[in-house]
C-alpha cells in the first residue's frame, strides 16, 4: 500500500541498500569517482542514471505524500537525497574505503529502520486527535 509511508521508505531503504553494499556495485562507485576527474562526462552519466534517478524517483513519491498531507516537507529533493544517504552511508561508506565486509540482512535491516525512524521523525506528520 503506497499510503503506509513508513512501509514504503522500509521497502526502499532496504532495497537501496541491499543494492549498494554488492561488491559489484561498490566497485564501480570506486572506479566512476577515480575516473571523475579524467572523465567528467562518463561520472556526470554515471550520477545521472543511477544516484541521481533514484533520488528523483522518491522525491516525486515523497511530493504526493505531502499533497495527501502526510508529511511536512519543503524540499523534497533534498529529502529525498537526506533518506538516501541515512539508508546506505553507514553500511556502504566503510566498504569504499576497504573497511569491513558487507553488512548482515540483520544490520541493514536495523540501519534502514533507524533511517526511517529519524526520517519520520523530522518529516512526519502526527496523526490528527480524534
């Protein structure tokens, strides 16, 4: 149900995460940045068909659950890039830099809910008293 807002980020969070911790993935995020420099275009396409995507895709998600009033955001774009980042930073950094092995299912799963929580947290809307 795309109403239950706290599902839906559970559902991406997890997704993203689960994604962006594969070897695979961590290693071309390793090659694009050191390519950067030498090839902006080929990094400005990389960012623009991956991170950048995903972050539109959850903005037009987050816009129609503020139109239905609930949440409270001003800036979906940037939320929606701040939901991201809680999600995936704590799990993936470390794998950029070599430290550590991929998380658990257990350790995503607890990193994802703790991003919604704090998400829900800052940009949720109480429930009206009835």
């Amino acid at each position: 149900n795309e109403t239950d807002v706290r599902a839906v980020l559970t559902r991406i969070g997890g997704q993203f995460a689960r994604f962006i911790t594969q070897s695979h993935v961590v290693m071309a995020m390793r090659t694009i940045t050191a390519m950067a420099e030498r090839m902006p275009d080929i990094a400005l396409d990389f960012f623009e068909r991956g991170p950048r995507l995903c972050a539109d895709r959850l903005a037009h998600y987050l816009q129609t659950q503020v139109a239905a009033g609930r949440l409270a955001i001003d800036d979906v774009d940037l939320a929606a890039v701040q939901f991201l980042e809680l999600a995936h930073s704590p799990l993936s950094r470390p794998l950029t830099f070599g430290a550590g092995e991929r998380p658990s299912e257990e350790r995503i799963d607890a990193v994802v809910k703790s991003a919604v929580d704090l998400f829900l947290a800052g940009y949720g809307k109480a429930p009206a008293a009835g």
